[in-house]
C-alpha cells in the first residue's frame, strides 16, 4: 500500500486500519520541545547568533565610533550606540537565519525528517516548531544584544507602548526570516551549503542606515541602501525606541516582512515536498 506524505494533505496518515487521528497542537508543541533542546545543545551556532551582532557593536562603538559618531549628531542620537544598535538588532535576526537553515538541513541529510514522514504525525508540525523555535531563539538573542548595549551606555527614550510595539516588530521580522531560513535550509544539498548560502543576508543591515545615514553614501549605493528591506526596519525599530521620525517605514517594514513569510512559506512547502518525493 502507498502512503502519501503530502505537506497539504489532511491530517492523518492512512494505515491499513483506516485513518489514524493526529493532534495538530501536541505534535507542533513536541516538535517545538525538540527543537529548542537542539539548539540549547548547539553551542557553537548559539556562540555565533550572540557572538556576531556583539562583536560588530564593539567594533562599531569602540573602534569606528569616533569617526562616524558626527554623522549621526543630527539625527536625535545621544551617543553612536544609539544610533548603531537598531540596525545590529536587525542584524541579529538575520544571523539566526543561518542557524535555522543550518538545523533544518542538519535534520534532512541525517534521516530524521524522512522517519517523521512515516508516523502518525501532524506534518506541518516539523516546519512550523522549526519557524517558532528559530523566533524565540532570535529573540533572546537580540534580548542579550540589548543588555550589552545598555551596559555601553545606551539611552532609549521610548514609552511603554512603544517598547511594545518594537517587540511586535523584532517578533515580525525574526518570524518572517525564520520561515526564509527553513526554505533555504529545506532547499539546501548539503550542511555546508545551508549555513554559507544566508550569510550575506547578516551583512546587508550594514549596507543600509545601520552603520550612518544613507545621504552620506555614494549616489548608487545610496539608492540600494535605501530600497532594501532592512533599512526601514532599521528606521522603524530607530524611530520607536528613540523618537526619530521614520515617515512611512513602518508600513513599508511590514509589506516586506509580510512578503519575506509567503515567500519562506511557499519555497518551504515546496523544497520539502519535492525532497521527500525525490
């Protein structure tokens, strides 16, 4: 008999006895449990995703800092590292991305994923746990960031509410990253290949106004810098932790990350489907 293993199949896999029940909720919140002890046991790739956004706030802060802080003196920044630190915490939910395709792609060249197609399980549990736990560790991750910059002397002046509403944001953006980090890690052909194919999206926050504002940049540069996805983010996550104007960056924040998710979606859905197929 022939079981089809179908990622938009109903939820149940067919058994000579009939259809055998699954339970969406208990098998998305075991797949979650799984994943977050993997990662705890992950220490290099943890070392990594908190290592990377520190090194480069120190670096920026301690080294560069002196000579870029006078482009930012306008722009309501109390010192460098309030200004620098949004576009690093963008940063930091890119450099998880590479542990979630690194995992993901872990998972599909040792077997396990195939031997979870086999049983009883609810099958859209193996990528959702993956996105959520993949979020939930960037989020601690930029939670560590931000305690190292308070240490460095970093002086938001954000209300409640707006507190609030840059977690919102940060949660949106690890998410919808997540869902890009599992497509490439699904798609991926080998570990290696999963882990260095993202990275350059850990850089990009820094060819935007991550580092100093885009009007000093070159004419070409500029217009790039401007237009890729990490500058409003940056912008927003700025402008609601310090009061800077940030037009409608918001908006434009969510259009990408609305558009990032469907893309992981639909590319995750698909790379994981032809896997098993092939």
């Amino acid at each position: 008999m022939t079981t089809t293993y179908d990622l938009t199949a109903p939820a149940a896999v067919t058994s000579p006895s009939g259809a055998v029940k699954v339970h969406r909720l208990r098998d998305t919140s075991t797949m979650l449990r799984r994943n977050l002890k993997n990662q705890l046991r992950d220490k290099v790739g943890m070392l990594a995703i908190l290592g990377i956004p520190v090194l480069f706030l120190l670096l920026f802060v301690y080294v560069f800092g002196g000579a870029l802080k006078g482009s930012v003196t306008d722009l309501g920044a109390h010192n460098y590292v309030d200004y620098v630190l949004p576009g690093l915490i963008i940063m930091t939910a890119a450099a998880a991305l590479i542990g979630t395709s690194t995992l993901t792609s872990v998972d599909m060249t040792e077997g396990i994923i195939t031997r979870f197609r086999t049983m009883a399980i609810y099958r859209p549990s193996i990528l959702i746990a993956r996105v959520v736990s993949s979020t939930i560790q960037a989020l601690a991750s930029m939670a560590f960031v931000f305690g190292v910059a308070f240490l460095m002397g970093l002086s938001p002046n954000a209300t409640v509410l707006e507190w609030f509403a840059a977690a919102g944001l940060l949660a949106f953006v690890s998410f919808s990253l997540s869902w890009l980090g599992l497509a490439f890690g699904l798609a991926a052909k080998s570990v290696a290949s999963a882990s260095n194919g993202p990275f350059p999206l850990i850089l990009l926050p820094l060819v935007g106004s991550g580092i100093v504002p885009t009007d000093t940049m070159s004419t070409g540069v500029r217009y790039f810098a401007e237009y890729q996805p990490f500058t409003p983010m940056t912008e927003t996550l700025r402008g609601l932790l310090f009061g800077t104007p940030f037009g409608h960056s918001g908006l434009v924040t969510l259009s990408w990350c609305t558009g990032i998710t469907a893309i992981g979606i639909l590319w995750s859905i698909k790379a994981f489907n032809r896997e098993r197929a092939s």
